[in-house]
C-alpha cells in the first residue's frame, strides 16, 4: 500500500506539472493548481495562487528537476511569431538614372555589352526605344517592354531587355497624361512580383520624377545608379568637376598640370559629355603630329608640342596636358572667352587681353557686359586676394584649393565682406584663382584700376566715345608695365 500511494502521488504530480506548461503557453487562460498531498492548501490561498502568473507558478514548482522541464518546455511550446522580410533589390532588374545624359547613355550601354549573354547575337538583346513623341506611343513602350519581358529567350539561353532613353518618367504633360500613369501602374506591379530569372531587365532614363511610384518600385526592386550633372552655382563643384576629368584622363593615360587642370574644368563646366569629347581631341593630339592652331589670333609660340621620339610612347611615359595645350584644343564659348579674359587681366598678358576683348565686341558682346561680366570681377578678386594674403599673412598658393582652405580657417568676420555665391556660401574658387597672381600687383594699382572702371562704366552710359577704345584704356592701366621702384606706368606704343 504505502507503494501505490506513492506512485499516485508521482502520477498526480506529473499532472500538475503538465497542467502548469499548458497554462505558461496559453498566456490568456487561468492556471490550473492541483492541491499537493504534503501540503493543506486553503482555499484562500488556492486563489491568490490562481491569480500568480505563470512564471511565478514555475518557479512555485518544487524539485529542480521540474522547474527545469517547465522552463525547456515551456519555450518549446511559444508559438513562433510570423517575421516580415522587406524585399531586397533583384539582381536581374537594374537603373540607370539622372541629369547628366552623358554618363548616364555610356554606363547604360557599357552594362548592355556586359550582360548580354556571349554567344547569343542579336537574340540575347531587345531594344526598346524609349524616346516617344507623345503619351500614346509611351504607354505603348511601356507595354511594349512588358511582353518583351514576359516572352522566353530563344534557345533555353537568357536575354537582356533594354528600356533606352525612356523620356516618360519626368513631370511633363506626357508624363501626367493617364494613359501613361497607368500602364506604369502596371509595369510597376509586374517589377513588384519580380521577372524571371532568364530575363535581365535595364532601363535608362535621363528625366525622371523621384515622386512618382514608378521611381519608388525602381529602388525597392531594382539596382539604381544615379548621376547627375554638377551644378555650377554650388560650392564645390570644382573639386568634383577635377576628380571627374582626373577619373577620365587616367583612363587615356593623361596626365594635367594643375593650372591645366583648373582651365579645363572651368571651360567644360563639369558636363561629362563635353570632358569626354575633349580628353577625346587631347589624346588624339598626343598621339599624332597634328599642330593646332592658336585660339583667338593668338600665336602659339609658348605651345609645347608633346613629345614625339621613340622613347616617348604612352607605356613609358604618360602625356603631360599644359594650359597652352587645353587653350588652343578646348573651344571657347562665351564663358569660356570671359573666363580667358580674366585669366589673361591675372596673368597681366597684355596682347591676349586686348584681343579678347576686341573677339567679344566683334561677337556682339556690349561694352558694359564686358566691364561688368569679366574686367571689374577679376580686379576686385584681385584686390579681395591681396588683402586677405597681407592682412592676414596668407602664403601665394600653388593652387586654388590651397587657397579655399586657409579661408575657411579664417574667423567670419575677416570673411564677411567676400563676394557670395546664390547659395551663399563664399566664391572661394575664384578667389583662389586671383591669389595666384596677386603677388604681380601693387595694391595701390589696383584700387586705381578699380577707379578706372568706375570712370568707364560712366563713360560708357553717358558718352559717345569709341567702346573698344575705352575698355583699352581700362586694361592698359591694369597691364602698365612695373618700375624699378615698383610703381607701374602705362605700356608705351598702346
């Protein structure tokens, strides 16, 4: 008998135990407590123990051993909770986006040549044209590029679709229009649900709103690169616009000068395309015998042709870009004459100068824009470099970041005077660009200079007299050849 009693109390123990992990894993159900044959329980304390949470009523369990099993099996016993997995970027279906039409058409097609299958000829490439003329003819692209990716490859391989040059996905009319928002929906939600594996999906477009849904489904779903074009009226841009031509020479195994370099990005502004045709015309001309003509009339006697001999070739040594190089390759635009101009007024260069100038009369520039457009600035950037590098001890630097950076560590007040930009941050490049050649100034020369033009811009509104002759005038007592007590006079026979 006292054997049969205690398997009963074992048996009724392993109940009780059961009766807890099934209350631990039903968090909103009461505990059931059997009462224990060691121990007289109350019904009053039958019911504060009703109300113990199941973790209490584990840790009430006596013995080790079946606290433990409680624990094991109680965890054993949690329901798994669902876990949302966000959708990550398919390798097959990439972007090719942004302002800069340049770069964005040559990665577009560098990626259509990389991904086309080898072997496969024009079966493993479709070209959708993605230039329309009007909503119709997008939304019919669009579903165009639809059933080209719902349609299988020939011969079990894989195939690339490509969306060139699609122009519907700006903030146009055409863009607006339903027609096109809707089969965008719908090549949208097909993107969503994935292509398959066989298919290889690339778009590119240059004009594209990040508004709307479609460009959404693109980063969610897609690999997006995006570039686009540098904005000359921020702070900066220069420096990026460098390590763009830097990126793109050393592929043509060019090397520039830094002065070189500084021309260069100023008269291509930053446009990849433009860099790209130019580095083109450079690398032609190392390479060959071809001698350019001089810009704007101007004899190329300080060129230096690249260096022909047999131990000069681009695996020995790397072609060295020079200012006089860029100037007579590069072409100038009606920026690129101004820039020349002020270039010219720093590097007191008299003769080139007063060509330029005589070129922007004879191109229809007035006489005023170009007093107020290229000689003032350059004289006033002159004079602003010349008392930030007196009055505060600045070094003539070798470059014009050099410059940018011993400004910045300028208090604000000594900064508050300098010309903005539209963004309003301080217009360091070209401050840095006067730096260079401030040191071939008097300051009293310049705040005379700074008078003549005050006298011209008068002379100009008020008078009759000869333009060109006037601007002359201003550059001359500019360009007035030093003294040797380092006073300048006037060029004599100008």
């Amino acid at each position: 008998m006292p054997d049969d009693a205690a398997r009963g109390c074992n048996l009724l123990w392993v109940a009780h135990a059961s009766g807890v992990l099934v209350s631990a894993s039903r968090r909103n159900s009461s505990p059931l407590v059997l009462p224990s044959p060691h121990s007289n329980q109350t019904e009053e304390k039958s019911a504060i123990e009703g109300t113990r949470s199941p973790a209490r009523e584990t840790r009430a369990l006596p013995g080790t051993r079946a606290h433990t099993l409680s624990m094991v099996a109680a965890r054993a016993m949690k329901p798994a909770m669902p876990k949302t997995k966000a959708k990550t970027p398919s390798a097959n279906i990439l972007a090719v986006v942004g302002s800069d039409e340049g770069e964005v058409k040559r990665v577009a097609a560098e990626l259509a040549g990389n991904l086309m299958p080898p072997g496969a000829g024009e079966f493993g490439l479709d070209v959708i044209d993605g230039a329309a003329d009007n909503a119709e003819q997008a939304a019919t692209r669009i579903r165009s590029t639809i059933e080209a990716l719902q349609t299988l490859p020939f011969f079990g391989s894989t195939k690339v679709v490509w969306l060139k040059n699609a122009n519907f996905l700006g903030d146009d009319q055409k863009a607006r229009s339903s027609a096109v928002q809707s089969a965008l929906e719908e090549f949208s939600k097909m993107l969503d649900r994935g292509i398959g594996s066989e298919v290889t999906f690339l778009i590119s477009a240059t004009d594209v709103d990040k508004r709307r849904g479609f460009y959404k489904t693109l980063v969610k779903r897609a690999e997006v690169q995006v570039f686009d074009r540098l904005d000359s009226g921020r702070a900066g841009w220069e420096e990026e616009a460098g390590e763009i031509v830097r990126r793109h020479a050393k592929k043509r195994k060019l090397q520039f000068d830094d002065d070189a370099l500084d021309l260069f990005v100023l008269l291509t502004g930053g446009d990849t395309r433009q860099i790209e045709n130019e580095l083109e015309k450079i690398d032609t001309y190392c390479s060959t015998d071809f001698q350019p003509v001089g810009q704007a009339g101007v004899p190329s006697a300080k060129s230096k042709a690249v260096d022909k001999t047999p131990g000069h070739t681009p695996k020995t040594a790397t072609p060295g870009v020079t200012v006089d190089l860029v100037r007579e390759l590069v072409p100038l635009s009606r920026a690129g004459i101004i820039f020349e101009l002020s270039n010219a007024l720093a590097m007191r260069d008299l003769e080139l100068a007063l060509t330029l100038v005589r070129r922007l009369l004879d191109q229809g520039e007035s006489a005023i824009g170009i007093l107020l457009a290229a000689i003032v600035p350059t004289i006033r950037n002159l004079l602003l470099a010349k008392d930030l590098m007196e009055g505060h001890r600045l070094q003539r630097p070798h470059s014009p970041f050099q410059f940018i950076s011993a400004i910045n560590r300028l208090p604000p007040k000594a900064t508050e005077h300098l010309p903005r930009k539209k963004d309003g941050s301080i217009n360091a490049y070209a401050l840095g660009i006067a730096a260079q050649d401030a040191d071939q100034f008097e300051t009293d020369q310049l705040i005379d200079a700074m008078q003549a033009c005050l006298e011209a811009n008068l002379q100009l509104v008020t008078t009759q007299l000869d333009h060109e002759l006037i601007l002359t005038e201003v550059v001359v007592k500019l360009l007035g050849e030093r003294t040797t007590v380092g006073r300048f006079c006037e060029t004599p026979g100008v």
